[in-house]
C-alpha cells in the first residue's frame, strides 16, 4: 500500500520546462561564445529548488557538459561549468593537414574539417581534403587540451 502512494505521489511533482532551458543555454553559447550549440537536457527533470542535473551543449565535435541548478519551483534556474568553453583552432588544422599533403605528396589541397570543435583531449572527428578533385578523408584526435591533434588518412 505504501509503494502505491509514493509512486501515486511522485508521479505528481511538476517537471521543469527543459526545452525552455535548453534554449537559453544554446542562446547563451551563441551570445559569448560565437557558437552555434544543440543543447540536450534531461527530458524528465522535478521542478524543485535546488535540484541540479545536467544538460549537454553538442558542438560540430565534442560535448560541453553544463551544471544546471534550479532557484526555485517556477523553472528559474541558474547553469554553468567552471572550465572555460574552448575550441580547437580549426584553421591551424587544416593547415597542417595541407602542409602534410604537399611536403609528402608534393599536391595542393584543399582541406575541411567542421567548424565548431571542443579542444578537449580525445575529441575526434573528420576533415576532407581535395586533392587534384580526388576526396580523401582524414581521422583527426585531439591528444590533449591545449590543441594538439593526430591526424591520418583513411
């Protein structure tokens, strides 16, 4: 009897409007960081002060993960994450990735990798490289935070 009430009761507990939240974060990413970011938070979250979750800022390569804490019942919150939202200099890889194809190959390039990427150690993704109309794909991983990548041809 005491499993069926507090299941009867939680189930009414009001739910935060995450879709609300997950708007102001990706607007906020826009406005400060010149980032276009999908954010994904939590789709069933109580809307109680005090209750933290966390919600995901997706960018081209690589998630930032974001604390969200709820001020109060009526969906104000508060969100954050203390290590600074950084992205990888994606024309300093490009460059590399050309240079590797003119000082091995001894062909010009032309090289693409996604735009928005978190310089994060392992972060991986895909860039493209056109060489005499020929694409040739190239895997790229971060070895560490501070910009490094490895990259080889596929």
């Amino acid at each position: 009897m005491l499993a069926a009430c507090l299941s009867a009761c939680a189930s009414s507990t009001p739910a935060l409007n995450t879709g609300k939240v997950e708007r102001a974060i990706a607007a906020s990413v826009l406005s400060e960081h010149r980032l276009h970011a999908t954010v994904a938070c939590p789709s069933k979250v109580p809307a109680e002060a005090g209750h933290t979750f966390t919600c995901a800022a997706l960018l081209s390569a690589g998630t930032y993960p974001i604390t969200v804490t709820e001020v109060d019942a009526s969906g104000r919150v508060r969100y954050e994450n203390p290590a600074p939202l950084a992205t990888l200099d994606i024309a300093r890889v490009e460059g590399a990735i050309r240079q590797s194809i003119l000082s091995q190959r001894h062909l010009r390039s032309v090289v693409a990798c996604p735009g928005e990427v978190l310089q994060q150690a392992g972060v991986a993704f895909t860039c493209d490289a056109t060489v005499a109309r020929r694409a040739y794909r190239f895997a790229v991983t971060e070895v560490d935070g501070n910009g490094h990548v490895r990259y080889v041809g596929l």
